[in-house]
C-alpha cells in the first residue's frame, strides 16, 4: 500500500487518489486525466490551432524538463522520459478555462421566463489552481442569480463555474459579480 502526499493510503492499481488534505468523498478518478489527454491530441478547428498547441506543449515540456533538473533528477532517466509531456499536459487540463469563453458555455442555454426569484444552485464541485504558488485547492461552491426575466440552464450554471476555476485563481468570486450579464448577481 502506497502513502500519498495527503499521509492517506491509496491501493494499488486504485483508479482514485486523495488529493492533500480532501475529504474522502470527494475523491477525483485518475481517469479524467487520462480521458483529456487524448482530448488534447485531436479535435482541432483546424492545422493552426494544432500546431500552436503542439508548439505550447512542447515549450512547456521544456520547462518541466528544466524545473526536474533543478531539483537534482534527470529527467532523460527511464522513469521521467515521458513526464516533461505529460506534466505539460495535465497543466493543461488544470487551466483549461482559458480555452473557454462565456458565450460558448451558455450557448442557447438563456430562456425568457417570467421569474422573479432568487435562482440557486449549491454544491458544485470546484478545482482550481491557486495562481501565487500553483497550489491545487478544491472544494464546493453556490450559486444564485436575479433572473430579471432570463433565466440560466441549471447545467450552465456548473459549466461556467468550471469555466472560471479551470484558470489561475486570485478571487474566484470577482470572476462572476456582475461582469457578465444578463447574471448579474453571482455570489459565491
């Protein structure tokens, strides 16, 4: 049985992993990484946007390659070969909230209603990266909004928490009060 940074036992061949100091039931599958990256190999609009990501993650690769060795590893060793890459690509992941835009989240999820009151939707899971230290933090958030006549896709609401947390965190708050209408009242 292997002991992971949280001091939390984790079994061997588990396809889950305790993030530091994460309560057991919010546990995050080894698996979501895996399935981005092939996300990040294919579906390109077109041959330039897949030669600039192939440029990024090779920089970047670069830079993972240097920070290992400055640590006193080599990163040309068996066990590392391939983590330059692969590092690069799971930062990827952690901040692909960039790639995002408000827009193209909602899509046609706005619907004219009639609806005077509050509109809440609690416990969405969060994961973000703190941009002081590049510290993972995680947690659940709650939304609620006016409508003032438009009202959100519950499920849009989740996506555009995502959107937000996939970029490097200062105040995550500041990232929805009242910049983005027709919500302009966002709390969290």
């Amino acid at each position: 049985m292997a002991t992971g940074i949280s001091g939390r036992n984790i079994a061997a061949g588990s396809s889950q992993q305790s993030l530091p100091g994460s309560p057991e039931e919010m546990r995050i599958p080894l698996s979501r990484l895996d399935t981005h990256r092939d996300q990040l190999d294919m579906g390109w609009k077109n041959e330039t946007d897949k030669k600039k990501a192939e440029e990024t993650l090779e920089k970047m690769s670069g830079a993972f390659s240097a920070l290992i060795e400055s640590v006193g590893e080599q990163p040309e060793r068996e066990g590392l070969k391939r983590t330059p890459l692969r590092a690069a690509k799971a930062l990827c992941f952690f901040t692909k909230g960039y790639e995002d835009n408000l827009a193209s989240v909602v899509g046609d999820g706005i619907f004219q209603e009639n609806h005077e009151e509050m509109v809440v939707v609690k416990d969405i899971e969060l994961f973000s990266l703190c941009e002081h230290h590049l510290v993972p933090f995680f947690g659940r958030v709650s939304v609620g909004y006016l409508p003032q006549g438009q009202v959100l896709g519950l499920s849009k609401v989740a996506r555009i928490v995502e959107m937000f947390s996939r970029r490097l965190q200062g105040k995550l708050g500041n990232c929805f009060a009242s910049k983005h209408p027709p919500f302009p009242l966002f709390s969290l």
